[in-house]
C-alpha cells in the first residue's frame, strides 16, 4: 500500500518550523532535541544505536534524537516560553544595573504560591509534626516566638534550590535577597507555622462544640482518640469544612495543595484554545497507592491540550493566574507528549521526559536542546560549549560578507593577523567585563530556565535529573570545564573549528590554522551550526531522522492539482497517523512478587520488562501471518504495566484501618523493630521479594487488593481520558503474573457482570472493582489453582455472561454458571493458563473446572525460549 504523503502545511505535525526574523540577518538555529535512554521510545525503531557524546559525562546512557514530528513539536513549545520581560531583566542585572532593579509584583506573586505549596508539601511529608514536635498550639506558639526557626528536614534546602532553578531566572536568583535559598527556607518555615496555627485553630474550636454535644463516656472517647493522632483529627475536620481559615500569608487556592510543581487547581478551567476530548494527565505522586484520598483524586493533574500549529501534543500544566489578567512572571509549564505510541511526555523547560501511564520511578530520561554539533558524528556539542560557541558566533557574525573578507585578510596578513580573528571560546580578560556578574556569567546561559524563558530561542540547554543544590562546595563553578584553553575559528555562517593550545594561530610560533581551514582542510575539532539530517542518514543510516531539506524541496514543489488554500486544509497524512494509533486492544498487566526489591535494583523493575515486552509483540504484530489472522477490526495492541506495589507500604494503618488507641498500642511495633540486624543484605531481600506472600494472606490482603483494583482503574482512565471513544470500542485484556494472578482472580470473582458506564468526571478511581470489562485473563506462573484448592473454589462461567460463540441457553442454566461473589465465578470471556513445567509455584488450572474431564486433556505447548519473555526480550533487542 502507498503511504499517504503529508501535506507540510499549517496543520501538517511534519511542516517547518517558521522563520523567525532577524534584525542582523543572522541565520536561524536548526536545533535537535535529543533523549538519553537504552531502549528508544519509539517501538518501531528498536535496532538504532547510536554513541553518546564524549564530552558529555552526565548521560550515562546513549543520545537519541526523537523524530521530526516529535522534534517540531518540542521546538514549537520551546519558542512559546520566551519572555521579554525575563530576557530584559536578565540583560540588566548581568550588565550590572541590578542595583536598581526591584522584583516585579508577577514575580513575588509567584514566588509567594510556590513557598505555601513546599510549605504544604513538607507539612503532608512529616505527617504533620514540625520541628519534631507534635501539633499543638504550645508547639506551634514555641516555635513561632523563636528568632531563627529550624528547617523541618535536610530535604527543605534541596527542595528549595530545585523549586527557585525551576521557575526563577539564574541571574535574578543571585541578584535579588528575596530569591536565596536561605531567605526561602525561612519563608516555608514561617508558612508553615502559620498553617499549623489555622489548623489547630480551627480543630479546637470545632473539637469543642462537638464534645459540648456527647455524652460524658462518648466524649472521653473522642479526646483520647485525638489525642492519639491530633493531625488526622484535624485533617478531617479541615476535609469537611473544605478548607482551613486562611491567615494573611496563605492563599486560599493553595489550602489543599500538596505538590511542589502543582500550584494551581488540579482541574483547569477551558481556554479559548482548548479542545475538547484531547486532555492529557500528568504522571505524578507515587504516594497515592499508600491512602487513596478523595480530596487529591488519584495524584495527578489534568492537562488541558492546545492545538498549535496543527500539533495537538503540546499540553500546557500549572498556568491558573489569581486574576484574569495574566503576568509574564508566572510562566508556564509545558509538556509535550512524544513517541509513536504516546506513552511519554517531555516538560519544558525542565527538559525531562518521563512515562504518562506508570510511576517514573528509574525511567526518567534527561532531554537536551542541541544547537551545535560535531561534523562527523553530528551527536551534540555539550551546552555549555555550545552556547559559548554561538555568543563568539553572535559576536563576530561569521555569516556575513564583512567576516569573509576579515577572515581572507587575515590569512593574507599571516600568523599575527589570524591572531586577531582566532576567537576564545571561555573569555578570561576582564577588561572586555563592565561588571562582576559578566565576569560570572556567559553571554548565553546553559541554565534551564533561563535558556527557556532570557533567550531568543539560540541556547542549548539540558535537563538534569539530580538536583542540584546551589551554594554547595562541590557545585561550584570552574571545576570542570571542557574546552577550557581552546580557540574556536568561525569559517562560514554554518562551519567552525575549536582549536586546543598547540593548534592555535601563533606569531611565535609561526602557526597558521586559518590558512588551511579556508583551502578546505580540517584542523583541530570541526563543529557544525545546526542539525544535519542528511549527514546523520549518511552516518546511520536511512530512515531515523527525515530529511527536512527533501521536505522542504516538497513545500516549493506543490502538485498540479493544489489549491490556494492547501496551506490550511488538514494533513491526510497525520490523520491516518492518528487513525492508526488508536488500538483496538488494552493488555494492562499486573506483577506478582519482588517488586519493592526492584526499587533497589533497577534490573529487576517491573516496567523495563513491559517495555521490551511490548517492543516483541509490536514486532510480532507486523508478522505477516499473525495479521492474516487477527480480527477485521484489530487495529494493534497497547501493553501497559501496573505498577500495584509501588508505594505501598504495611508499615503504618492504611485506608480503613480504625483501630482503637488500645489495638495500635498493642500492635505499634514494625518490622524492622523485630528483624535481628545479622545477615542484613539477605533478610532485606527476603522482606522485599518474598514478604508480599505472607502480608496477603494477613489483615493486609484488602490494602494489595485495592492496591491493584485503584491502579487498573486510574491507568485506564488515563488512557480513555487520552483516547477518546476507546471505552467504547475498545478492549481490555489482563495479564497477571504469579501473586498478581491470585489478586486478579479475587477481585474478577466479586467483578459486577455488566460495569457502569466509565464516568471520567468522577474525581476518584473505583478501589472495589474494574471499571472496565475484562475479556481475556492470561494467568502466568499463577498458583491460583492452589488458592481456589484452599477456599473451595471452582472455575465457573458467570451468570449472564454473554460470551462470543456460546449459547444463549447456557449463559442462565444454573448447573452450569454462577454468580458473582464465588471465588472461581470471574467476569471474563475467556482464561488463559500459562506455565513453564520447571516452576514449582504454577498450578493447573483444568482440574478446577472438571477433574474427569482433565485428565483425558495434554497440555499445549507454546513457543519459548531458554529463558523466560521477561528476561530474553531486553537483552535480544539491545543486541
């Protein structure tokens, strides 16, 4: 079949990005966005490899470039944030006119939101104790009469400098006392003296009124159950009353805020440029699985999509201004949804990409905006280098002809003239400084924010996964510089050459580099201005990036049988992208067992197993005989991890855990309180492999059930949310693995035979059922036979189950179906028992159903290999 061709206009995702003007005539930067990551995120391209760059030491993993749609549209959402505002305040305090510079309203505003919602957080992260205390009104006075009150943890300072580099300028950070890490951690400490106050306020008062109500028993009752846990307490008081009193400092939007990135309201309000089925959610607390609250829904925020350009990725997150009128202050988070299958996100100008559907947790990938690159490999330039090779590029302005014949003088004047045009890449001389800040600072900054929100567009930038604290010893600048001593010779408005000491022109040493770079010769380490996708096809290979030159020779080059308005018609091209990425078929799976291992050891994670399991069935899928038959209207598959013991913890009391003050006296010690400190390596990987075994069979089975039930549902919402019309016309599979498989047989057990019509507005996941219809169940290595042994259990159709091909007399014969709430009696179309003969926890599942009937049955043997899936599937694809 011939491909669609696309159309490269307006609302083609794959059309060039326009033009900026230029006062000098400057050429605009062809930028790449590159990921660092061992497994692309684009299943389709699973053999590109690709090394990383050598002067690069933080991306421990390869650089890959993300495609052209996927690059167009990162740079459309990175030329959004520029402000004048910041790039103005910016130029004045490095040009050293600080000193009469005051911050502006929109800035304290902001700053003012982000301290209440760090001070919140940090109250929800100590569980409501402050400064080692408990919350009482003595505590809080106490602390509130001290001259210099204490950080509540060594977390706070971290926090702090991640929150001012996140949304704060670098230049204005250093200049302005208001924006210090110190001045900050005072600011959150004070804030949160005073929330604590409200709160205990508020729960006195109420406290009272209520026991004025009781009887004298009853009300003994309440006032030891207080004080035995007086923040809970509170917190429900807070809860029904919708929020505390706010005190002068606090912002009544924030009472119920407890993400730092998270300022805003967790529903945004349509926009005039919002539309309408295309919300994507952001992937964010990890927390939530531990106690499901009603008032935070599941730990995410809802994204509200904006078409831009005719790219519908580009998602705009945490931009609610207290007022209608907007300020360029309070700048905007952007996240951008990348990948053929949509499965991550890049946000900007953090320029981190992480997963949309599971927790993040060691599968964060650091995001870097390339500007310049190495002529023979075209990997990135680093950007710090980068950005000092386009200052000195901005500076001698190469592209014009005026250089040229600088540049051809030079060579005729000899080594003292190619002196003069030899550029030095890291300045020294303070006499080209009119300030200290110049001295500090490059003419164009590496630093997030600011190369995001002070630049023109012209920064190379990258995201960093460890934070990094500011003020630190160690993070002081000068310790490693790359490039430190060279020289760098600008050729042409595209070529230039960085030259170490031994290489640059010298007088003395009658060195002419010049000379020969301009007969054509390649001295020192050639560097190109701008990506070159018909150079990294010749380096790589065919088909990894496309050619935006052929595209662009495309545009000039309209068909016949075009039209004015071709510019604005939609891109066939895209849509039948769009059309072939909404599958047909939902496979969530579940893990068993080791899990909270895994978040130790990240080769046992969960989720890179998934990763290169759906990579192997994506490949499987474009074998032509299995697509000779799959059903007409299949139209591929999604494979999703659900990650249930992720921050699930037995440690404390957990969702509907009401004990009386003499039960969690009794019961008050952990395990760590009874684990002997011998053998310690062993006994931590028992616990956390082979524990989840005995905490199901105990009191804390309904905690991993609701567990695994809440992150079923949360993910397909997610995923219906993101794929409109999938609740109704797609289907839900379910692979369950090991102790996951027992869960999941227990929770389709008690499933409802028909489920309720998904409500997407309703704030909080299902915690008892799915919300989705379950059709096939793959059991792997599962003893659920054993567990149905134990609890008299059988397998039997459900009643009124009307499964494809049966018969409508058997779906109601009672010697045959049953209801739900049997433990066996699932609500799924079809089982699917899959075992190796060498596991000694898998069970068979036939005799369950009929033991005569069984036995006369061989077993099927499917195709294998000498290891099992999860393990074979990574290591083949990395080969």
């Amino acid at each position: 079949m011939t491909p669609i061709p696309h159309t490269y206009g307006s609302n083609c995702r794959l059309a060039p990005i326009p033009q900026r003007p230029s006062e000098n005539g400057m050429p605009q930067i062809v930028s790449q966005f590159f990921y660092s990551s061992l497994i692309p995120i684009n299943e389709l391209l699973s053999n590109q490899r690709y090394s990383s760059s050598s002067d690069n030491k933080s991306v421990k993993r390869q650089l890959r470039p993300f495609d052209l749609g996927d690059n167009n549209a990162l740079e459309k959402a990175w030329m959004r944030l520029p402000s004048d505002q910041y790039r103005t305040e910016h130029e004045a305090i490095r040009a050293g006119r600080y000193e009469s510079l005051r911050p502006s309203p929109g800035l304290l505003r902001l700053r003012q939101k982000l301290v209440e919602a760090l001070a919140l957080k940090h109250l929800e992260l100590h569980a409501g104790t402050l400064y080692g205390l408990p919350l009482t009104n003595n505590a809080a006075s106490t602390s509130a009469e001290m001259g210099e009150l204490p950080a509540c943890c060594p977390v706070l300072r971290s926090d702090a400098s991640e929150m001012l580099q996140q949304h704060f300028c670098a230049l204005a950070r250093k200049a302005y006392p208001e924006l210090t890490i110190e001045a900050t951690e005072r600011e959150v400490i004070e804030t949160m003296t005073a929330i604590n106050k409200t709160k205990i306020d508020t729960f006195d008062s109420e406290q009272n009124s209520v026991l004025g109500n009781l009887s004298a028993r009853r009300r003994e009752a309440v006032s030891l159950e207080v004080q035995a846990s007086p923040v809970t307490s509170a917190r429900r008081i807070v809860a029904r009353q919708g929020r505390p009193q706010s005190s002068s400092r606090i912002t009544p939007s924030l009472s119920g805020q407890t993400a730092l990135d998270v300022p805003a309201p967790p529903r945004l309000p349509g926009t005039s440029v919002g539309m309408a089925g295309d919300s994507f959610i952001q992937a964010g607390s990890k927390s939530g699985f531990t106690k499901p609250r009603a008032s935070t829904s599941d730990g995410r925020q809802q994204l509200s999509t904006s078409k831009h350009h005719g790219d519908d990725r580009i998602t705009l997150r945490h931009h609610v201004p207290d007022s209608k009128k907007e300020t360029e202050s309070e700048a905007s988070v952007l996240d951008v949804v990348v990948g053929i299958s949509r499965l991550h996100k890049v946000s900007l100008p953090a320029l981190l990409m992480k997963p949309i559907y599971w927790s993040p947790v060691n599968d964060v990938a650091v995001v870097m905006r390339a500007t310049w690159f190495y002529r023979d490999t075209m990997m990135p330039v680093a950007p710090l280098v980068a950005n000092q090779l386009e200052a000195g590029y901005q500076e001698l302005k190469p592209w014009t002809e005026t250089w040229r014949d600088e540049l051809n003088c030079a060579v005729e004047v000899g080594s003292l003239g190619e002196e003069k045009v030899s550029y030095c890449l890291w300045p020294q001389d303070s006499k080209y400084f009119n300030s200290e800040m110049q001295k500090r600072e490059p003419g164009i900054s590496a630093e997030a924010f600011c190369s995001a929100h002070c630049c023109r567009g012209d920064a190379a930038a990258q995201g960093s996964i460890d934070p990094i604290v500011e003020g630190n010893s160690s993070n002081k600048e000068g310790i490693s510089r790359a490039f430190s001593n060279y020289h760098v010779i600008y050729k042409d408005e595209k070529r230039a050459f960085l030259l170490k000491p031994s290489l640059r022109p010298s007088a003395y040493y009658g060195r002419r580099p010049a000379s020969k770079i301009v007969k054509g010769f390649a001295v020192g380490i050639p560097v190109v201005r701008g990506f070159d996708s018909q150079a990294w096809d010749r380096i790589y290979g065919h088909g990894h990036v496309p050619d935006r030159d052929k595209e662009t020779q495309q545009i000039a080059e309209p068909t016949s049988h075009s039209h004015e308005n071709d510019e604005d018609r939609p891109c066939d091209a895209c849509e039948a992208d769009k059309d072939n990425g909404q599958v047909t078929d939902l496979i969530l799976v579940a893990h068993g067992i080791g899990q909270k291992f895994a978040e130790r050891v990240e080769s046992f994670h969960f989720t890179h197993a998934i990763n290169g399991f759906r990579r192997a069935v994506n490949d499987e899928m474009r074998n032509p005989i299995i697509q000779h038959i799959t059903r007409q209207d299949q139209n591929g598959v999604m494979i999703l991890p659900l990650n249930w013991r992720m921050g699930l913890s037995f440690e404390d009391g957990g969702p509907g855990n009401h004990q009386t003050s003499e039960q969690q006296t009794n019961e008050s010690f952990g395990l760590k309180d009874i684990e002997p400190n011998t053998i310690p390596a062993i006994r931590s990987m028992i616990s956390d492999v082979m524990f989840d075994i005995p905490f199901y069979m105990s009191h804390h089975k309904s905690k991993m059930v609701n567990a695994l039930v809440f992150e079923a549902n949360r993910v397909y919402r997610l995923w219906c949310r993101n794929n409109p019309g999938f609740a109704d016309r797609g289907r839900v599979h379910l692979i369950a693995h090991s102790l996951g498989s027992v869960m999941a047989v227990d929770i389709l057990s008690r499933q409802p035979t028909e489920v309720p019509r998904l409500d997407l507005e309703r704030v909080e996941p299902e915690t008892q059922f799915f919300e989705f219809d379950t059709t096939n169940l793959f059991l792997l290595g599962s003893p659920a036979g054993f567990f149905l042994l134990l609890e008299h259990g059988a397998l039997t159709p459900r009643r009124g189950r009307r499964k494809p091909g049966a018969d409508p007399r058997d779906i109601m014969d009672e010697n045959i179906v049953s209801d739900a709430g049997r433990f066996g009696c699932l609500a799924v179309d079809n089982i699917y028992n899959i075992l190796a003969k060498e596991d000694p926890i898998a069970y068979l599942l036939n005799g369950a159903v009929d033991p005569a009937y069984a036995s006369a049955l061989k077993p099927a043997y499917v195709p294998s290999t000498s290891t099992s899936i999860f393990k074979s599937c990574p290591h083949k694809l990395l080969d």
